[in-house]
C-alpha cells in the first residue's frame, strides 16, 4: 500500500465521562486557545502582514480572474460599512443579500459585519421561483430588512415587486425598478471612511450578531439562525488548531458551495480570511451542465484544501478517468479532501484515493465531519485515515459533546462558543432546541466506531425525527439504511428516501443518478429521463443489486424489498432538497404520498429485489 501524503494535522487527546444514567460527555483534553474580536481584526491583519496578497478572485465577463487584495478589502470595508450605517441599517434592519456567491456579495457582507450590522444571504432560488415566493416572504417577515442588495436585480425583480416594500432601499451594480429607491453599489465603494463608521467597527464585540443564516425549511418555515462573531471566530480557531498546515502555508480555495448555507458561507469562506488564504469563486456546481464549469476552474486552479458533496466527487472522478492532465493538476498540492452534504459511497472513496496514488504516488487524506447551522458548523471532524468512509471524528477544541441514550440509539447534543445563542425572535423554538444543562440539540444520532472508545471518533447513526418502526414494532435506523443503500446500488442513486411505516417490509424512494444509468445504456444520453430509467438493462441492473443488499440483510430493518425510481425531480420551494442537494426524507414522504402507496401497490414500475440471475 501507497504511503498517505504528508500533512500537519491535530493531535487530540480526548476525554470522556459516563454518567449513572447512561448519558457520556466527550471533549479533548486542551482548551481552545485564543481567538479574534471579530473577523475584522483578521481583515487589519492580513492587510498589514501581507498587504498585495489575493484574497478573493472571480472570473470576469471576458473569463478573465479578478479579484480583491487584502488592503483592497480593508479599504472597502470601511468606505462600505459606513455608506450602510448612514442608511439606518441595525441588528433590527438588517442587510437582505439576493445574491449568488461573487466578490461583490462577499465584501458588502463584510462590510455590514464591520460596522456591527448583520446580513443574511437567502437561497437564490427562493427568490428566482415563483410566482408567490413564500419562503422569501417568511423570512423578509422575520427579519425585517432595512435594505437589499441584488446584485442581478433583473433576475431578482419579480420576487422584489411581489414580497418587498417599494421604499426599501436597493442596491445594485445595473439595472433598474421602476417604483423602487435605487442605490448604485460603483457610490457605496466610492464612500468616504467616516469617523462615525470607524467607531461602529470599534464597538463590535464577540456578541455582536455578524449574521442570519436560515435552515433550510425542509420541516416549515426556515429559521433565522443568529450567528455571533464569537461563534465564527472561536470556530475559525477551531478548524486552524484541527488543519494545522494552514498556519504553514495560506490555504488557496477553489468552492462552489452557496454562501447561504454554513458549510461554505461559514466555514468555507472564513478559511481563506483567518488564515490569509485565497479562494476562488467557482461558479460552477455537482449539476450536468455546472460540473464543466467546475473542471474548467480546476484545471487553472490547483487548491491546497478542498470540498465538494459526494455527487460532486463522482462527477470529477469521470473527467480525471478521461483526462490526467486534470488529476494531475487537481492532485498536485491538495492536502485533505473534505465531503460532507451526504454519505460517500465506497466506490467514490476508493476511486479518489486510486486517482491519488496514480497522479502523485500517495493517497490524500479524505475527511468529514458533523456539525449544523447552530455550530458554525465546524464540531467534530475525523482527520485520521479510515479504511471506509463515514467516521465523523471527534469534537474539536472548546467543544463537549454529550450523548443521551434515546430509543436505542445515542442523540448528539453540543455545547461550546460555537454554537448559536438562539433563533431570531423566536423564543419557543430556541427554548426547544437546548437542554436543561445548555446544549444544543441536534435531532442526530451517532454510534462509536469502536465501541466505548471516543478517541476512535464515531459514525452518523440517522436523524432522530427520521426513525419509525414496521408494523411488526421494528424500530427502523434510516440514516444507515440510506447510505448503505446508496452504496449498494453503485452509482445509480444519488440519495434515497426510506419507506415502510406502518408496512411489513421497507421500500425505497430512488434519487436517480442519470451518469450511472447512462453508462448501462448505449444511446442513453440521448434519452429522457422516463426512457431511461425504463430501459431493461437499467432495471436489471437495479434489482439485481437491491438484490443482493437484500441478502446480506441480517433482518427485517435493513432489508429493502422494494424501489422505484422519482423521475420527478426534487422540489426546493416544497421543502423536499436544499439548493445544495441534500434531500430531506419526511419532506418527500409528505409531499409524494401517491408514489409511496404506488410502491407497496404492485406498480409496474416498482423494482424488487430478486436472486440476481
């Protein structure tokens, strides 16, 4: 076996307490060590040590890189945040971002943060789907902005007419709406820096609300997460203790995760900036048409740290398999590849570390971890080599984890500077989410990796709320059922959403993966999506390998006897997928009753599983 790649990682010395009632804490056994005011004072840093370095790039219209220094930056900061204060904005009237992630959206975002007044990027497509826009309605409601800005306002405008106020100030780089005030965000980077702006800065503290990041809403309304600089900051210093070679080398990022979830809008995104890295803005995504967007900037890019969802990885793997001049760019100074959004099938795992040792001689470290909006995101995280994928480490520095036993399984609850004070005016929900002793409740559950030993980190072990039992009172652990199902079917699926409550035998909602099927299908490109997943060389291979997952089935709980396929795609707007792909199973089991009774109804669509021949 290949050596792994050299890497300067954390040493954790890990702790841990049993209860009498059965309940365990975990934490290491170091404290945190000391963390910033705010991000600002990375800003001043970084603007002072290494004035000329590239913070953050972005293709032009020309497909040219452009992009801010670090002194660039803290300039802007303080001629915008002060062009933000003088319009009245506060943590009451706070900064709406109807924005992709691009160089203009991050420094007005730091901006506002600068001068103590929060922003809140929402999910493009809330505002890009009508024709009523409820979810941008509900949050517009909760946090009642004080100004918008767009920076597409044409494609924005509709959304903007029907759910806003004409009076709210926008800001925007071209375009015009009639009947609304509109600023030219050219004047707000052309803004004087202002006494008034410098003392704002000053009165930033590590309570200071930097940010709103809404969940998802896959259960309801999305909620308004209030994110502190004490909780970016300690988290920041968190993940620089855990990817100890960044405090050698400055990170440079190549990410296309969107900014309004905590993956990248957090974690992702904060890297760059508390470690004087660089990241590049990749417009692309894990989609058909967005992954050649991806491998373009990757083949230009080489990045030292990288994150992409497990469709994401399947996607990159099929064009390094056809072009080694990409893997090998690809490979050339990545340190540790991260996943994270869904379980990793074990055919990606093994395919990126054989790409690895093929390019450059070693396997990369391939890592995840476990975390929520609630907690920065950065909680527990495995940096040690595991043989399979799935090992979600243990906490990080400053953080103690407790676990209750609950229904037969253990529930994850964390407590630290990293997690969130609460939802934004929303006293029920933030009581509900906490415990008697402060902790947060996640709603996961997790299982040892090796049984009583923290030290050895711990696997996801499904979400509390998703369990059910068969008719038979079989408890039902959904979270390992999906992914080991996904793996099962090699490629076929991207995720799956459990059936089987109330019935005597598991079903399966499939979430197709049209590269799987094409590759079984000589003119599948060429087909439709109903086409496709109606081709017998399709279906076979599906029932044969549900087939033999069915076999190794040690009971009624883990064996699948039933799928079929959603050729429908997953609905944003209905709660059932984040815009980053994660797929939310009570949602869909709400929303597509039809296609469940369809399943235990004898359709001729449904596949079961049979002896592979």
């Amino acid at each position: 076996m290949t050596e792994m790649r050299p890497v300067r990682l954390w040493q954790p010395r890990v702790r841990q307490e049993t209860r009498d009632d059965g309940t365990i804490l975990v934490w290491q056994e170091e404290p945190l060590g000391p963390y910033p005011r705010c991000l600002s004072e990375k800003i001043a840093h970084w603007a002072g040590v290494t004035p000329d370095h590239l913070w953050m790039a972005e293709r032009d219209d020309a497909g040219d890189w452009r992009g801010h220094s670090y002194a660039e930056l803290a300039d802007l900061t303080e001629r915008v945040g002060g062009a933000l204060l003088d319009l009245g904005l506060s943590v009451d009237r706070p900064l709406l971002i109807l924005s992709g992630n691009s160089l203009d959206h991050a420094v007005i975002a730091l901006s506002a943060q600068h001068v103590g007044i929060p922003s809140a990027a929402i999910a493009p497509a809330y505002a890009l789907t009508g024709p009523d826009y409820p979810k941008l309605a509900d949050i517009a409601r909760q946090i009642t902005p004080g100004a918008v800005f767009a920076d597409r306002l044409d494609a924005f405008a509709p959304a903007i007419r029907k759910v806003l106020d004409p009076d709210l100030p926008i800001i925007t780089g071209a375009g015009e709406l009639p009947g609304h005030r509109i600023l030219r965000w050219d004047d707000f980077k052309r803004t004087e820096p202002t006494e008034a702006a410098r003392a704002a800065a000053r009165a930033v503290t590590p309570d200071t609300v930097a940010k709103f990041l809404f969940t998802s809403g896959t259960t309801g309304s999305p909620k308004a997460v209030i994110t502190t600089q004490r909780m970016l900051c300690s988290n920041m210093a968190m993940v620089q203790d855990c990817y100890a070679f960044m405090k050698e080398e400055p990170p440079v990022l190549v990410d296309w995760a969107p900014w309004n979830h905590v993956a990248s809008g957090s974690k992702v995104f904060n890297m760059a900036l508390y470690n004087g890295g660089t990241f590049y803005i990749d417009k692309g995504n894990p989609g058909p048409q967005g992954i050649e967007e991806t491998i373009r900037n990757l083949r230009e890019i080489a990045p030292t740290w990288y994150f992409n969802v497990p469709v994401g990885y399947d996607a990159l793997i099929r064009a390094m398999q056809a072009d080694t001049d990409l893997a090998r760019t690809f490979f050339s100074r990545v340190k540790l590849l991260l996943y994270a959004g869904a379980g990793m099938a074990t055919h990606t795992w093994e395919a990126l570390k054989t790409l690895s040792e093929q390019t450059v001689g070693a396997r990369t470290l391939l890592s995840t971890g476990l975390g929520a909006t609630e907690t920065a995101p950065f909680a527990l995280t495995c940096v040690e080599e595991q043989d399979l994928p799935g090992n979600v480490g243990v906490p990080a520095k400053g953080v103690t984890i407790k676990l209750v036993p609950t229904g037969g399984k253990l529930e994850l609850r964390i407590k630290g500077p990293l997690v969130t004070p609460g939802y934004w005016r929303a006293p029920e929900l933030t009581a509900q989410a906490f415990d008697e002793e402060g902790f947060y409740k996640l709603g996961d559950a997790v299982r040892f990796a090796v049984p009583g030993d923290a030290a050895q980190g711990f696997f996801f072990d499904g979400r509390i709320a998703e369990n059910f039992k068969l008719n038979t009172g079989t408890w039902v652990a959904v979270g390992a059922l999906r992914a080991k199902l996904v793996d099962a079917l090699g490629g076929l699926a991207r995720d799956a959403v459990i059936t089987g409550e109330g019935q005597n035998e598991l079903g399966a909602l499939l979430v197709p993966s049209r590269a799987g099927a094409e590759a079984l299908v000589p003119d599948g490109a060429a087909l439709d999506d109903a086409a496709l997943w109606s081709r017998p060389e399709v279906r076979t291979a599906l029932q044969e390998r549900l087939a033999r997952l069915a076999q190794e089935a040690t009971g009624s709980s883990m064996r699948i006897a039933r799928a079929i396929v959603m050729i429908d795609p997953l609905d944003l707007n209905a709660g059932e997928v984040t815009d980053k792909g994660s797929v939310n199973q009570r949602a869909v089991l709400n929303n597509r009753g039809d296609l469940v009774r369809r399943l235990y109804a004898g359709d001729p669509e449904v596949i079961l599983a049979r002896s592979p021949r």
